[in-house]
C-alpha cells in the first residue's frame, strides 16, 4: 500500500509543478513521500531524517556514501565491490581494486591493463606501469625486465646507472666503450664513446688530434682527416684569407656573378644582386625570363613573334615572324612587291591592284579582276573583283570603278518623271485662275481678242 502511494506522489510530483517548495534554507522542500522530480532535492526531515554519514534518496530512504555499507555506513565495501551500499560488482578483482566513487580500476603490483588483467614480467628491480605494462628499473639495472645489472667503471663513468634499452654507460672525457673501461687516445680531444674515433677540437686535426690547422680561424674551418682549410662564403686561399675578386662569390669563390643591372657585381658571400639586366631575373639574376616576357624586370609582353614562339628576353626581338611580316619584333607587313616566309617571295604583277602579303595573290582595285588585275569589269558589274551588278536601267552599263550610272541614261530617266509631272501641274494651276477669275467686260474682250 505504502509503495502504491509513493508512486501516486511521485507521478503528482512530475505532472505538479507546484509540489515544489523552497525552503529558507535554499532547499526544495517537496510535498508528500514522493521521489525527487530532475533538478529537485531530495530532504529527509523529522522521523524520516537520515543519520550522520547517509545520503538520502528520498523521504524516508537513505543510503550509505559510496565505498561504505550497512546499518551505520561504517564497514567498507569488501574488494570485489563499490559504489553506494557496495551495490556494485567491482571486474577489475582480485588484480586490483574499484574507486569507491567511479569504478575506476587501482591495478595490485606487477599487474597491468585497464581491468588488471595482465601479469607484468619485471624483475624485483623493475616496477610495472599499469596501463602499457612496461618496466621502469631502479638505479644500476637494465633490460626490458630489469633482469640485468649495469657494469659501469667507477671513476671514468658518469654515474652507476646505464641506458635501460642497451646497458651502455656515460663515460667522462678521455674514456669510451659500453662501460667506459678504455681510454681515448687523442692527444687534447675527446673521442666518441661508442667507438673511440677522436672527434677533433677546433683547431687541432689527424687520427690522435694532435696537429695544429693553419687556417685562418675567422673566415674558414679547418678539416679533422686532412687538415684542409674549408673556406666560408666570400673567402678562398689555401689559409682562407683572401677575399673573392670582383664578379665571383661563394666558398673558394668559385661561383660566377649573375647578370646585374649595369655590370654591377654581386655579393661575394650568396651572389646576390641588387637588380638584373634586363632579359634576367632571380636573386642572382641568373635566370632568364619566363617564356613570353623580356626587359628590366621581365615586364613586357613579347610581340606576335611566329607561332607564339618566345621572343629575345633582353631586346624583345623575335627570331622568326609569321607568315607576311617583317621586322625585330613583327610588327610589319612584308615590303611591297614581297610575300611569304620572311618576306621572301616577289609578287607577280598585279597591274590594278596590290600583291597579299601572306598568300602573293593578287588584290584587285575596284572594276579590275584576274591573276594580275588586268582585266575590267564586264558590262552591267563593277567594284572589287567585280563582284557588284549594276542598277541603271535593264541592259545599261556603269562605271566599273564606283557603279555610277551614264548621264544620257540618268537624263532619260530624269525626263521620263518630270515632265508629266510639269505638264500636270501646268493644267492644274490654269484650271484654278480660269475659274477664279470675273467676266471680261468689252474693252477687256477686244484686247484679248487682238492678242490672240
């Protein structure tokens, strides 16, 4: 009956909102036996309270803090559980133990993985880390289990303890060898502890580093196998002591300068130039301009140069033209009386016209046609080729040049239209004064019968 309730107070709780009140405290205090709606409370007062160290759930079900069980929340939880009321199976046991609060498995030693459940294989002297499982060794051993012990030599190593992975020991100067038991044999140098070759200090060279360079220590480096001087940028000379003449650069300046503006000479460390000739560009002006471009800076665009083919990048000037042009950069037509590739070919003849710089055809002028332009238009045709009809009249002819009709031709027409047109508005015009006027008295009518 009790539980019927709570569930009755519960579902009034979630559908109420006003079953919520909230206390002095801070607290929402609910109505009823009813469980804590999300984001409520829950309060555990008078006969319901929870003791000291519980936790309640709600009105009048308390539970112990997690990690402890019981009727007073004092035993802990044994190790195969956790969480509150130890409620919780723990997976990580009998290899390791549950955190009370997240279940989070705390591996036993020597055991290793995210469940404990990995058995680690170092040896007494190594310690296990419980998420990869591999071994960290104590001072004075190695190896992947800690099995071995180092052999480092007192006085020449640097401390007891070796590399984990390989036992080598760290020597002091003048020692080498895994465990720094044999000494360098290099005059003022040190020696490689793997192998005991010297490893010259500056200045000194040959197997033992016992002999001197005479370099000049400022602008070169002196070689330890051979005693060389190895010059730095800018400097050449058997000591490395002369600077690189005018127009060179580099180690032992043998590097060549660049194309700089105005025969100017780059820098004898990198061979930098402060600008380029035209046709060059890079930082030492040793590379010619991009395909397509010439001049200061490689700005300008080649010119119609034959096939699109790239131009001269200093001049601009084009190694061969297209078909019918001429000049350094193509930009004329082929002299008249030529035609062709280069401009190599005489024309024929053209009487009345001009010779296609591409093709050597000839080009009429208008009212001429044929191969050489000596023939005029035939009648009732004229212009270009003659390739226009004449529009004087049926059966007349014009001007083969400009299609201009005879003037004979144009009179005809010409009278043709007008006079019908006089003679029309003649006879209008009598028509009007001969009505217009008043009758003719007799003197009027004699006068006008003597001048008819």
């Amino acid at each position: 009956m009790k539980l019927l309730v709570q569930s009755l107070a519960t579902a009034l709780c979630c559908l109420l909102p006003l079953c919520a009140n909230l206390d002095p405290a801070g607290r929402n205090v609910l109505w009823f036996d009813c469980l804590c709606c999300p984001g409520h409370v829950a309060v555990c007062e008078g006969e319901q309270a929870c003791l000291k160290d519980e936790l309640c759930v709600y009105p009048g079900v308390c539970r112990c803090p997690p990690g402890f069980y019981g009727a007073h929340c004092k035993t802990r939880c044994p190790g195969e559980f956790w969480a509150s009321d130890c409620r919780q199976l723990c997976p990580c046991y009998p290899n390791g133990r549950c955190h009370a609060v997240t279940g989070e498995c705390s591996c036993n030693i020597n055991r290793w993985g995210p469940l404990c459940q990995n058995s680690c294989k170092c040896a007494r002297h190594g310690h296990c880390d419980a998420t990869h499982g591999n071994c960290s060794c104590d001072e004075g051993w190695w190896s992947s289990t800690c099995a071995k012990p180092c052999q480092c030599m007192t006085g020449s190593s640097v401390r007891p303890s070796c590399e984990q992975s390989t036992g080598r020991c760290q020597c002091h100067k003048g020692f080498w060898g895994l465990k720094c038991a044999l000494t360098c044999n290099c005059y003022r140098s040190p020696c490689s502890q793997r192998t005991g070759v010297c490893e010259c200090e500056e200045g000194w060279w040959g197997p033992n580093c016992d002999r001197r360079c005479n370099c000049d220590s400022t602008h070169s480096q002196c070689d330890p196998s051979s005693g060389n001087c190895l010059c730095h940028t800018g400097y050449k000379g058997d000591y490395c002591n002369l600077q690189c003449e005018a127009g060179t650069y580099g180690s032992g300046c043998r590097m060549r300068c660049g194309h700089c503006k105005d025969n100017q000479y780059c820098s004898p460390t990198d061979g930098g130039c402060a600008a380029c000739a035209p046709g060059w560009n890079g930082t030492r002006c040793d590379s010619p301009c991009p395909s397509g471009f010439y001049g200061d800076g490689c700005k300008l665009t080649c010119p119609r140069c034959r096939k699109k083919e790239p131009c001269d990048p200093q001049t601009g000037y084009c190694w061969r033209c297209d078909t019918g042009w001429t000049g350094q950069r193509c930009e004329k037509p082929c002299p008249s009386g030529t035609y062709g590739d280069a401009c190599a070919f005489q024309c024929n003849p053209c009487l009345n016209g001009n010779c296609n710089q591409v093709t050597g055809k000839c080009i009429c002028e208008p009212g001429f046609h044929g191969e050489s332009c000596n023939i005029t238009c035939p009648t009732l045709h004229f212009g270009p080729n003659c390739s226009s009809v004449c529009e004087c009249g049926e059966g007349v002819g014009c001007n083969p040049i400009n299609g201009a009709c005879p003037q004979s031709s144009q009179g005809a027409v010409i009278a043709g239209v007008l006079v019908p047109l006089f003679i029309f508005l003649l006879l209008v015009v009598l028509c009007c004064v001969c009505c217009g006027e008043a009758p003719l008295d007799s003197k009027d009518r004699s006068v006008s019968s003597l001048l008819l």
